[in-house]
C-alpha cells in the first residue's frame, strides 16, 4: 500500500468503498448482532480461528472505520475503542498486569489517571511505583521482576512537561518491558509515539481528535511490536479459561496482534467497555480536520503563552514549545495547552478565572472553544496537598485550553481578566 501523508489518512484510512451502497461518508450500524453464515462459520469466529463480526459489545462495522484510521494515523497495527479514555488507560493495565504484579510511572499524571493507580488499582493488587518525569535513575531503580510495563504521558496534565520518549524506550527495551504511552495532549498529527520506541499508545478522542467537545471515548493503539512470549507475562502465556486454554502470545496465528486482540476478546467481550457506534461515527467527523485543527490550536497557543510572559501579574508560564524536549518532539506544533501561574494565591487564581468571558470554565480541554479551569480546586481537587504538589499542581496555576477563535480576541479576554 502506498504511504499516503497523515492528512490524507485523516479523512480516508480504514474506509473500503462499499460494494453495496458506495456511501461517500461511514454508515452508522445501529445493530447489537451480526447474523453468521451458517454453525461452522459461527464457531470459528467464537474459536478466534476467523476474524468477522460476533456481537456490538465486540466490535462494529463504524468502530472498526475508526479503528482502522486511528491505527494508520498513529502508525500501528491494530487498535481497540473504548467507552472513555480513563477505560482505555485501565483496561490497558488489566491487560498488561495481574494481581502481584507491578506498573512503574512518571508521576506528572493527569488527577483522574493518578487516582486510578494510586487508590484503585493497588485494591485489585497491581502496585503503581512513581519516579519523576524523565528521572532515568529512578526508573531504573523501580523497576524488579514484578513490573510490567513503563507508563507515560508524552506531555504531562496538566503539568505540561514534555517526557523524553526515546529514552523511556530505551530503558523499556533494555528490561522487555512495553512502553505504554498516554498521548492525548499530542494526537498523531503532532507526534507519534510509536515512531520513538513506545509499543502502545492511547487517546482520549473526547479531546483533539473529537475535537468539538460532543462525545466521551477512548482508544489504544498497539504497534504490534512487542514480543508477549516472555513467560514473565502470565496473561499471555498462561492458558486462558475463558477460551479453552488458549494462549494469546502463541496460538493466535502468525500475523497476530497478541495485545489488541486480547484487550478486545477479554476486555470488551467479558466486561463491556464499549463504544457506541453514534459516538464512533461523531468522532470520526473530527479526525478528518484533525491536522487542520491541531495547526490552529498549537499556533493560538503559541501566542497566548508568549503573551503571558510579559505580562507583569503572570508569576510563570509552561508550555511544551518553550521547551528543549517540546523542541524536538513537537517540531510541527506544541498543542493547545498553556498553564500559568498568578502572582497571588488559590482566591486571585479563582478570581481570575471567573473574570475570563470567552475562555469557558469546564472540566475538559482539546475542544474548538477555549476552556479554563483552576485544577487545585477541581480536577485535582481528590487529591491531598502533598500529592497536589508531587503532580506538579500550586494554588496559584491555572490551565488554559487554546481553541480556534480569533487570537486578538483571546488575547483581549486574558488581557481584561489580569
């Protein structure tokens, strides 16, 4: 197949022109289940000897559309939706580790992930060790004969520190370890993961690639690359029960993706995560202006970061393009993000933020209306003081989410509201 460009992948990678219908734009399969051809056809696709269509817990002809596009944006071989971008962080570590096992992760974490391995899944016996983003020693110390995987976030939230992918790949691949990368602040017209070592990536779409703040959704995307005959992953080399002692890293067949199509047949098939077709068919509405939107974003970013830093009651400002990381991770763009500090406390923040009027107050980021929040007293507002400041979270910080209007504009709202 030839190598088309990323904006080309963007509007038309994963769609085959129907035999049937030559619809222009991917139907919406409002269907639970899928009639087989006959017993025999039935059972091999239940078998895993056959790949089709079983149940909509499974799979569906519009998810895989998404699938098939979102896998070729980001370079891999194969990809899984899900129901939200915090079940696509967590079935990915069930998928990875079990009971006694361990996780290590850079600690500049968005709140919701921090809580999910520091609270929830030590309950269900997985062990998350935290280092400091791009701390290599510490890396290395955390890791022993229990861990798992390595855990990032290509720019941290909202922290906004860029992490040095190679080299996480390069310590990953020194233990066989998969890397496990969470790059939903740099969709794949930004930055691709895989093409620096990473071997799994996920996305929350109701970020970037959504982009229009109209749905919830998740998505991992597996390189295929990773070697799961390490007897060390049990869940790949261990019999499984549920499909007649089947191993996913051996009997899968020669052309496999052992990580994808576990994720899909244990996680969705046996626990239901599922993405709905309607909100699949909406976010494929927004991964084709993706690399449109990201231009946009990063370049009204740009200005609003630079804006900040001169003005005299801003105490700081981070964003990933003033950085020698972002520098070379991010060359065709840094993102929509900005986060500053006030010169003040938490009350002058919250009253800055309140005095904003375009920059909408909302729980969300990566939509094309700009959004703000203060994230001491909301997004990681669950979490202790002390563990505030270990995520890189003061009082007086505040997160700017740059969408798409007019950069004078913005730049006036900011300009009143300090």
């Amino acid at each position: 197949m030839k190598k088309y460009h990323l904006e080309t992948l963007a509007v038309q990678a994963g769609q085959e022109r129907q035999s049937e219908t030559q619809a222009m734009n991917t139907p919406i399969f409002r269907t639970t289940a899928f009639p087989f051809r006959n017993a025999e056809h039935c059972a091999a696709l239940f078998a895993l000897k056959e790949s089709g269509n079983i149940y909509a817990r499974l799979m569906n002809p519009t998810n895989d559309v998404l699938e098939k596009r979102l896998a070729a944006l980001d370079g891999g071989q194969a990809a899984v939706t899900l129901s939200s971008g915090t079940a696509a962080i967590y079935f990915t570590i069930t998928n990875l580790a079990t009971c006694g096992e361990e996780i290590v992760a850079a600690n500049n974490l968005y709140g919701g992930t921090f809580t999910l391995f520091d609270a929830i899944l030590p309950q269900q016996g997985i062990t998350v060790r935290f280092t400091n983003v791009n701390d290599f020693d510490a890396v290395e110390a955390a890791i022993n004969d229990k861990t798992r995987a390595i855990y990032v976030e290509t720019v941290g939230n909202p922290t906004l520190e860029v992490a040095d992918l190679e080299r996480y790949a390069a310590v990953a691949q020194k233990h066989h370890l998969p890397l496990v990368v969470d790059a939903t602040f740099t969709p794949p017209t930004l930055l691709r993961p895989l093409a620096y070592g990473a071997n799994i990536v996920i996305h929350s779409l109701s970020k970037w690639i959504g982009g229009h703040g109209a749905g919830i959704g998740g998505v991992v995307i597996d390189a295929g690359n990773f070697d799961w005959t390490d007897a060390r992953f049990t869940l790949y080399n261990t019999p499984d029960r549920g499909y007649h002692g089947l191993r996913f890293a051996h009997d899968l067949g020669e052309n496999a993706v052992p990580f994808a199509t576990r994720l899909r047949t244990v996680g969705l098939r046996n626990q239901g995560p599922t993405l709905g077709p309607d909100a699949a068919w909406t976010f494929l509405q927004g991964v084709e202006s993706l690399p449109l939107r990201m231009a946009r974003h990063s370049e009204n970013a740009q200005a609003v970061a630079e804006f900040l830093q001169n003005h005299p009651r801003v105490a700081w400002v981070r964003y990933p393009g003033f950085q020698e990381l972002g520098k070379k991770y991010l060359p065709w763009g840094a993102g929509g993000m900005v986060v500053f500090g006030v010169k003040g406390d938490s009350r002058t923040a919250m009253e800055t933020v309140d005095r904003l009027t375009l920059f909408r107050l909302a729980a969300n980021v990566g939509e094309t209306r700009s959004l703000v929040i203060h994230p001491a007293s909301s997004t990681h507002s669950q979490l202790s003081d002390e563990a505030q400041r270990t995520a890189g979270v003061s009082p007086e910080m505040i997160r700017l989410s740059v969408g798409l209007e007019h950069i004078d504009d913005l730049l006036d709202d900011l300009r009143d509201a300090l």
